[in-house]
C-alpha cells in the first residue's frame, strides 16, 4: 500500500505543478518524464499513464469534484484537490485494466474518511444517472457517455459500496483502541492556610427600560420653508412680468439724442441757421433700493462673490455708456446680418429635417407593402401545415389508447403488491409503538428523581448564603476628623488651609468670567459690522437679479417670435410628400383588393385597430422629435447671438 501511496502523491504533486493557463499538456509530459528518469520502469510507466490520463479528461475530471466540495466536501482542504481528481480518474477509466484488487489497496493507502466520502458521492446512482450524466454528455456525445462510462460505474456501485461499509468499520473499530488500567497518582496535600471566603454577591435586579419618546408629528409634514420658498417664486415671477409688460410698453429713455431746435418762423426768407452737433445727456447712477424680503439665504462667501460679481458688471455697463456718449461706433449693422444669416442656416435645417421625417414615411410605407406579401406567403404555409398536423393528431391519438391499455394492467398489478405490504406495516407499527411507551415512562422516573434531588441542594446553598450574610452585616468602620481650618505644616512654601485655597480659586474664576465677558462683547459688535455689510451686499444682488430677469423675459419673447415663421417650401420636400401619398394610395389599393377573412367572435376588428394605433404613435413621435430638434437648433443659434449682445 505504501508503494501505492507513494506513486499517486508523486501524480499529485505534478498536477499541482500545472498551470493550464500557461503550460501546454504535451511539453509538460515530456519535461515530467525526463524528470522521472531515477525511476523503475514499471513505477515511471504507472506515473505517467495516470498523469497524462488526467490531463487528457480535466474538464470531466473538474465538473465532479467542484460538485463534491459544494455538496458533501465542504469542509476538506482546497489541497487535497488533485487527490479526488486522480481518485475519479481510477475509478472511471482504469477500474477494469487494475482489477477491484489493486483499486482497494490504492483506496487504503490514502485517508480512509476522504476516500469513503468520496467514494459514496461519486458511485452514488442518483448523482450518476441524473446531473454527472447531463453535464458530461454537454462535453462528449450522449451514447459514448452512457456506454463506456455510466454503465461500467453502476455495474461497480455495489462492489464499492461494499468496500466503503468495511472501510467505515475498520476505522470505527481502530478508533476506540482498549484501555488498560494505569497506577493512579496519590497526591499529598499542602499544609497551607486556608483563605477568607469571598462574599456571594446579590442579584441585582434587572434595570427597567425607560419609554421611549413619540416621534413628533412634524416629521411627517412638509416644513414651512419649502411654502415659504414657493410663494416668494411666484411674488417675484408676477412682479417680473409687471415689469416685462411696463418695460416693453415704455419708450427706452437711455442714452436717447435731444437736439435743441427753434420754432419755425412765418418768414421763410431768412437762411437756414447751423445747428450744433445734438448733446447726449448723462444717464444718472444706479440707485439700489432695499428690497420687501430676501428670497434665499446664502452664506457669507456666496453672497459677498455674488456682490462683487454684479458690480464689476454694472461698472461694464457704466463703461460702455460712457463710450457711446463719445462717440464710438454700434454693431447694430452686423448684428442684422448675423440674424438674417441665422435665419437663413435655420431656413436650410427645418427642409433637410423636414427630409428626413418624409424619408422615414416613405420607408414605413414601403415596409408596409412588403408585410402586405409576406403575410399571404405565410397563409400559403400555414394551410398546408394545418393539413400535417391533422393527419399526426389521428397517429398521436391511436397511440395513447395502446399506451392507456398497458398502463391500467400495470396499476392493477402494483395495488395487489401494495396491499400485500400495508398488512407487513401496521404490524411493524404496532410493536415500536410499545416500545417508545416503555420507554417514555422510564424518563419520566428518572427525570422526578433529578428534579427532587436538585430541589434539596437548592435549599442547602439557600441556607448557606443567609449565614454567610448574616456574619458580614456586623459594623467594622471607624470615623476621623478633619478640620478644613487648619494648615497641615509639611514645612512647603505657600502651605494653605483647604478654605482659603477655595476662596482663591473662586476670585481666580470671578476675574476669568470679566475677561470672557470683554471678549464676548468684542465679538458681538465684529458681528454686526459684518452682517450689516451682508445686508447692504445682498440689496445690490437682488435689484441685480431683478434686472437680469426682465432682460431675459424679452429673449424668450424675441424667441417665440421668431419661431413662429412660414412652413419651408423646398423642391425637395414637395417631391418626397408626392412620393409618400403616392406609396399610401398604393397601399390602400392594395388592402382593398386582398380577401377579408370573416371575423372572429371574441376580438371583432382587433388587428385594424391595432395598426392605426401604430400608426398614429409613429406619427406622434416623429412630430416630437421634429420638434425637439428645431427647439434645439434654435437655442443653438440663439446662445451665440446673445454672447454677442452682451460683448457689444
């Protein structure tokens, strides 16, 4: 057995060697064969053999032993891995070549526990017959699997049953070796003084849990910022729409040329006097006005970035108003241009997407024709298949009358034998029900007796600790008194009395509070400078806002303007509109001329139903996504423009 044991550790430790990721089986062969050159013949050949044999059938050899170690080997060693691997490929492939023999010393060289666990998994018919069978037949073809390797394993299953039983046997007998009895040890005892019992400790009671608090209603209700927050929004949207309508109903009066002119006379005869160059009167400075309510709260950082923001634009503003008045040039001229460049660009891209959607029709039509064919090949088929399928159903149903016949013979033949097994059953019944009763009245004896005999050593201890408690209640304290007055003389420097040194620590604790309180009043006049600061920062902000809106309100008023333009009439959309109608009158033609089937009860109409459904999504759809487009296009255009305006 030795000799045994050894060879299949030497296969086990070159299987631990290969990496199928990066060694090829047939040069690792040669490179093990060289090395097992010191060997005899007989032992090198054995080596090798079983080697390249689980090389050959590693993906079989994998699918068994992962499934043990989910299953009934989970708690062995990921290094006896190879170990079940080479066993399996004994027992598979080589059973008949060693012979039943030699297989079992091979067994009972290794773990005798491993190799019944394994042995009982593996020849088990269950696993054998139903997943070991499926899953290696996914590998190699289902007949050679059930010939050569199923088959042979359960012509082996009793034979290896037998052995794992006599296996479990000689070990459960070989673990309780007899025992024989040993000269016992008389130790002495020391002579040492016997210590102080320990005080048995009172149970302390069990503490009760204080109630918990209800949770609070408000956790459950909205909290009053969010109302808060929604009506300042719409206060502040009405008020910009206030201003929007006011702004657009009013003449703008900035910058605006007044030339000084004279009254025309009756005299037409005099000459006509030069007039000077025409004055452009200074626009005043921005005046901020404390707003009604702050809309949002921002912190310090925010609000003070926002504030310096806003005032490097108004100074911006200021700039440019003050270079127009002295002179310098608009860009007025090439922002028509732009717009009408835009407006051309645009024109250009509402025809080619109008294209496509008029592409994407005439496709859906010419799809449509095509269904219209197939589905009148497909009756074609299904008529001649409806005929097939008759003449199989008068088959089928012969057939299940001879299956119906043979199957009652077999249920008769069944009940006589079940009947004949009942009778055996109850009376096997009967007699264990006899002897679970005696057995229950003779646990029931010996469960009174413990229970009487624990009640006596309960009152004993019971006993025992009230003397015990009894002798520890005696008064043992003895009481000294101090005098706080009184110096302890240890001869220091600085020595005090414990009242005079609390008197110092209370003036020391009265000049600490005067100095936090200089503090805190330090820090409070700190606050209001800067958040007085804040306040007048966050005024200047919201008249910004208030500005910015209303600039914004007549963008998007110049944009529904513009959007709302005359439909494009390009050569090319009239063609492809042309192109579709004529392709829809086809095919309306076309649903005309086919036969209509006769309805059916249930669903009258269902199919027509379901088309022009269809075909309304699809219509739907492809105007969202024209629309979505254009909206794009026009943001896209309109985001430059804007950049421009605000450069100039």
């Amino acid at each position: 057995m030795t000799y045994y044991g050894k060879c299949i550790d030497m296969v086990i430790e070159q299987l631990d060697k290969f990496q199928p990721e990066r060694d090829i089986p047939e040069q690792f062969l040669e490179a093990t064969f060289l090395a097992l050159q010191d060997l005899s013949v007989q032992k090198r050949s054995f080596i090798m053999e079983v080697l390249s044999g689980c090389l050959e059938y590693r993906k079989l050899l994998t699918i068994v032993v992962d499934a043990f170690y989910v299953r009934d080997g989970r708690f062995y060693l990921w290094a006896d891995y190879n170990l079940f691997q080479v066993i399996c490929y004994l027992a598979t492939f080589q059973l008949e070549e060693l012979g039943f023999q030699l297989f079992c010393n091979i067994i009972k060289s290794q773990s005798v526990s491993k190799m019944c666990k394994f042995l009982r998994f593996f020849f088990s018919p269950l696993n054998l017959c139903s997943w070991i069978k499926d899953e290696w037949s996914l590998v190699y073809e289902t007949t050679h699997v059930k010939e050569n390797w199923i088959e042979p394993l359960m012509r082996w299953q009793p034979e290896i049953q037998e052995l794992v039983h006599r296996l479990e046997g000689e070990s459960a007998t070989s673990s309780f070796p007899s025992k024989t009895k040993i000269k016992v040890t008389t130790p002495k005892e020391f002579n040492l003084t016997l210590p102080k019992p320990r005080a048995i400790p009172v149970p302390e009671p069990i503490p009760a849990m204080a109630k918990p608090k209800q949770i609070p209603q408000s956790t459950y209700k909205e909290p009053k910022e969010l109302e808060l927050l929604q009506m300042t929004k719409r206060s502040n949207r009405r008020k910009a729409e206030e201003l929007l309508l006011s702004a657009n109903m009013k003449e703008l009066q900035c910058a605006m040329p007044r030339a000084h002119k004279e009254l025309p006379t009756q005299d037409s005869k005099k000459q006509p006097q030069f007039q000077s160059a025409p004055r452009i009167r200074r626009t005043p400075k921005l005046t901020f006005y404390k707003p009604d309510n702050i809309p949002v709260k921002l912190n310090t950082a925010t609000i003070l970035r926002e504030g310096a923001l806003y005032q490097r634009q108004v100074e911006k503003e200021l700039q440019r108003v003050d270079k127009l008045m002295d002179g310098c040039g608009d860009f007025s001229e090439f922002l028509e241009w732009q717009k009408k460049m835009q407006a051309q660009d645009r024109e250009e891209q509402q025809a080619v997407s109008e294209c496509r959607r008029l592409q994407g029709k005439l496709s859906r039509e010419e799809a449509i024709l095509a269904r219209q064919n197939l589905t009148l090949s497909k009756k074609q088929e299904a008529d001649q298949k409806r005929e097939e399928t008759a003449k199989l159903m008068l088959q089928c149903a012969k057939r299940r009358l001879q299956e119906d016949r043979c199957l009652k013979e077999l249920v008769e033949q069944v009940i006589e034998s079940q009947k004949n097994a009942r009778v055996a059953q109850m009376k096997l019944v009967k007699c264990r029900r006899q002897i679970v009763q005696e057995v229950m009245e003779e646990s029931r004896e010996l469960l009174q007796r413990s229970a009487a005999e624990a009640k006596k050593e309960q009152r004993q201890r019971c006993e025992l600790i009230s003397q015990l408690r009894t002798l520890e209640t005696q008064p043992t304290r003895k009481s000294k008194l101090v005098d706080l007055t009184q110096i302890p003389g240890h001869g220091l420097e600085g020595e005090m009395s414990f009242v005079e040194l609390q008197e110092r620590l209370v003036l020391l604790k009265e000049a600490q509070r005067c100095r936090e309180e200089e503090k805190r009043d330090q820090i409070l006049e700190s606050k209001c400078a800067k958040s007085q600061e804040l306040q007048n920062t966050v005024e200047q902000i919201s008249l910004c806002r208030a500005a910015m809106g209303r600039t914004a309100a007549l963008r998007w008023e110049e944009k529904k303007a513009r959007a709302a333009g005359p439909p494009c009439q390009d050569e090319r959309v009239l063609e492809l509109r042309r192109r579709v109608e004529e392709r829809a009158a086809e095919r309306r033609r076309r649903m005309a001329q086919l036969p209509r089937s006769p309805p059916r009860a249930g669903r009258p109409r269902l199919r027509a139903q379901l088309d022009a459904q269809h075909e309304a999504q699809y219509l739907e759809e492809l105007e969202r996504s024209r629309e979505r487009r254009l909206r794009a296009r026009q943001q896209s255009y309109d985001l430059p423009g804007a950049r421009g305006l605000e450069a100039a």
